[in-house]
C-alpha cells in the first residue's frame, strides 16, 4: 500500500522580537497530521548581540607611544621601530647584546601578546644613527600625537637625513607621513610625502 506523504511550509513573520516561526505539516494515509513549529528568537537575538559586540569602539586605545613603553618594560633595549599591524603593536627592539626582538602588545589593553628573536644585521646602523640622538621613539610619537593618531614609527638611518619616520591617520582617515628630528624633536612634513601628493595633483 502506497503512503502518500504532503509536507507544507508556512511560513509566518513574528511581529514581537522580529523571530520567525516555521511550522510543518505532516500527512499520511489518514486525516492524521502532526504539526512542529520551531521558532527562531532565540537565535536572531544572539546574532543581533554578536553584531552589537563587533560594531562597538574598542575601549583604552593604547597610543604608539603607550604600546613602545609596554615592548620595553617586557624586552629593555632600543625601540627601533612600531607599527599597528594585523590587529596588534609591533614594536622592534634592539636589545643588550645587538639581539633584535619583535614584541606584539594588544591595542586595546596594552598587553604583551607576544614575543620573538628576530635574526637582524643592522645594528651598527642604528647605533650610528642614534649616537647623539637625544630623541627616543616614543618621545617622537608621543610628539607626532599633534598631527594625528599615530599608526607607526620607523628609524629613518639613510643618509645625511636621519630621523623617525612617523605615519598619521586624521579622523577622516587621511594618512600622512611626518619626520621628527633626533635632537630637537622637531615635526616636519615628510618631503617624499609631499612631493607624491603634488604628482597626484598633476
């Protein structure tokens, strides 16, 4: 004996809580029917909280200069360089006995997520570089903060022009380049910077 089987879904919009509910219809040889319904609240506000959560401001931004301080009180030595990248501060430190360290801090809470010994050669540069340099990399971001947020800073040890580079976001999120002097702490716009901006204007 054949069973003939008719699945039915209806499906019905919830006015309160923005839910749904799908109910299905099950119908054998006979007039017997048997009726699920299953609602959805529960989990659309549980993907409505997962949305909040993602969409709030992270809280305590943690400064260039703030995450360079955290790297050098976990690995002492020379900051060299920062840079807030894949969602965390890289912080490059060049520690006793020339050993060069990657230190990551947390944006947020300005904890050590982690750290490593990098294999670099160019530690007689920077000591060159920063033989009568009276400005360290956190004081140069920490003098920067007055052009914008600061996203990194670099030793500059090329040349005649030495300095730290320091990159800033607006609250627009235009980035500009900026070099702070070694011994004055000194703020000047990056002339590569400019001279890119005036060719985009050509």
């Amino acid at each position: 004996m054949k069973r003939n089987i008719v699945i039915a879904v209806v499906t019905a919009a919830a006015l309160v809580g923005g839910g749904t509910a799908t109910a299905l219809a099950v119908a054998g040889d006979d007039d017997d029917t048997t009726s699920v319904t299953r609602t959805d609240d529960d989990r659309d506000e549980a993907r409505d909280d997962d949305r909040d959560g993602a969409a709030a401001p992270a809280a305590g931004k943690v400064t260039a200069a703030e995450a360079i301080a955290a790297a050098l009180d976990h690995t002492p030595g020379t900051a060299v360089s920062a840079e807030l990248d894949d969602g965390s501060w890289e912080i490059d430190v060049l520690a006793e006995g020339d050993t060069w360290h990657t230190v990551r801090i947390a944006p947020d809470s300005g904890k050590v997520l982690g750290a490593q010994q990098d294999d670099e050669d160019a530690a007689a540069e920077v000591h060159a570089a920063l033989k009568n340099a009276k400005v360290t990399a956190e004081q140069a971001a920490r003098t920067a903060e007055s052009k914008g947020t600061v996203v990194s800073v670099d030793l500059d040890d090329d040349g005649d022009d030495r300095g730290w580079e320091t990159e800033t976001r607006a609250s627009g999120g235009d980035e500009r380049d900026w070099k702070v002097d070694l011994r004055s702490a000194t703020v000047t716009a990056d002339r590569d910077d400019d001279s890119d901006d005036d060719s985009d204007d050509d």
